[in-house]
C-alpha cells in the first residue's frame, strides 16, 4: 500500500494483498500432508484475534469518532445502526447459504471437517467360500449405492465450503476499502488503523485458502487444481472493497455507518464463522 494516493487504489492495492495471501494458503497444500489440518486450526485462531483487534480499534473507533463530531449525543446511533446492519447482513447471508446448501452447517471450522470419499477398493470383502454369489452381488450393489451417496453428500459439502469461504470475504473486503476510503477524515481513523485491518485480514485469508485446497485433495484432485479453487475464494475481495471505499469517498456522511457496518460483519464473521 502507497501513503498518498487516492484511496480507491490504496484499497484495490490492500486486497490484491490479501488475495495474494489466500493463494498463498492455498499453495500450502503442495507441501502439506492431505492428513494434517491443525495448522488450520491455529492459524484461523491467530487470524481471528488479529481481525478482532483490527475491527474494534481500526472500524469501530473511527466510527464512533467520526459521529461524535458531526452528531454529538446522537453519536451512538449511526454506529449501533451500522453495527448491528452489519451482523444482520453476515447471519442473513448464512441462513441464505443454508437454504440453497440444505445443511444447517455454514461456518469455515464445521465445514473444514470433510473427510476423503472412499473408493470401492477400500471396502473389506469377505472371501469366505460359502458364501452365495447372489448374496454377494447383492451386497456390492448395496456398498455402491452407499458409496454414491456419500460421494453425493461429501462433494455438496466441499461446494459449500468453498461458497461460504468466498462469501465471507465479501464484508472483508468492504471493511478494508472502507477503512481506506475514510482513512484521514477523523482522527482516529487513520492510514495506519486501515494497513493494520489489511494485514490481519490478509492474516486470516492464509489459513481459509488452505481450509479450500487441503480437502480438495482428499476428493482427488490434483494439487494444482486444488490450489486454483482455493485460491479463486479470494478473488472478491478486491472488487467489494473498491466499492467501500468508493462510496465512503464519495458521500462522506455515510462514514460512521459504514464503518459500523464494517466493523459489525467483521465481528460477526469471526465469532459464528471462524472460531
């Protein structure tokens, strides 16, 4: 990120980092045994502490900041309105992807434990000489028909990771284009507060790239492709957060709310998704 340019492209240029950082999480999985997957768990620990950081003292803050001065006492309103439409916007999205998933289940950690399909030849057979033929074709169509279904089921799984993995980075990268955007306009909402939002969230994007590619190979795939479809979960990041700033930058009234809202789906998406 360059101090003095206009915020649109500080932005842009925060969240090619953060892309950058969930392809590179993404790539860990040429290095990384398919059966280890702690290193997702601690790193998604570390991450959510830092964005949680982040989102108290770069968004939240500065929001407060910035409606004391144009709001005085009615200060508290915009930030609670943004807050909570914020959150809202997070848990709505989930009960959207539960829908359309038919799974109860939306959250990076639950949907992280995807275990590898079975192939026919890992199931036991009996040689036992008496058995009849017709029992036995029998219970082959029945484990195929098991098989089926749990490829069915784990495959649907796989798909809604990777869909609420590049969901939520939807409010990450409209929190680090809005941190940008209103960047200098109060005192407290700073280059500073916005690099350090980028970072954590960058932080947070190496893990959730690998939670995409690490189960990937575990279906099949090849490393390469598992590292091109965990990657792709960060390509919106940069496209919303040119949009947070671009708006903060061109109706500035709107600051404290966006902030909030920031602030709100950041929060939200660390404690119900991450932790």
């Amino acid at each position: 990120m360059i101090r003095g340019i206009n915020p649109i492209w500080q932005a842009l240029l925060a969240t090619l980092y953060t892309w950058g950082m969930t392809a590179l999480g993404a790539a860990v999985v040429f290095i990384l045994p398919n059966s280890n997957k702690k290193v997702l768990d601690v790193g998604l620990g570390f991450a959510s502490g830092v964005m949680a950081a982040a989102s108290f003292w770069g968004l939240l803050t500065p929001a407060i900041d910035v409606a004391e001065s144009t709001m005085g006492r009615l200060a508290l309103i915009p930030v609670l309105v943004g807050f909570i439409v914020g959150a809202v916007f997070v848990f709505g999205a989930d009960l959207i992807i539960a829908f359309c998933g038919g799974s109860k289940e939306t959250s990076v950690v639950s949907l992280m434990r995807v275990n590898p399909v079975k192939s026919p030849s890992d199931v036991e057979m009996s040689n036992d000489k008496g058995r009849e033929e017709e029992k036995a074709n029998k219970e082959m169509e029945e484990t195929a028909k098991e098989l089926s279904i749990e490829r069915a089921l784990s495959w649907r799984r796989m798909l809604l990771l990777i869909v609420v993995i590049t969901l939520h980075n939807v409010p990450e990268g409209l929190a680090v284009g809005i941190s940008f955007g209103s960047a200098g306009k109060s005192e407290k909402a700073t280059y500073e507060s916005a690099f350090n939002l980028a970072l954590a969230v960058g932080l947070q994007n190496l893990p959730e790239g690998l939670a995409v590619s690490l189960p990937l190979t575990g279906f099949g795939y090849s490393k390469w492709q598992a590292f091109a479809y965990g990657q792709l979960s960060g390509m919106v990041e940069p496209l919303s957060a040119v949009i947070g700033a671009a708006a903060v930058t061109l109706i500035e009234s709107i600051m404290p709310y966006a902030l909030a809202f920031a602030a709100g789906a950041m929060i939200c998406v660390v404690i119900d998704d991450i932790i």
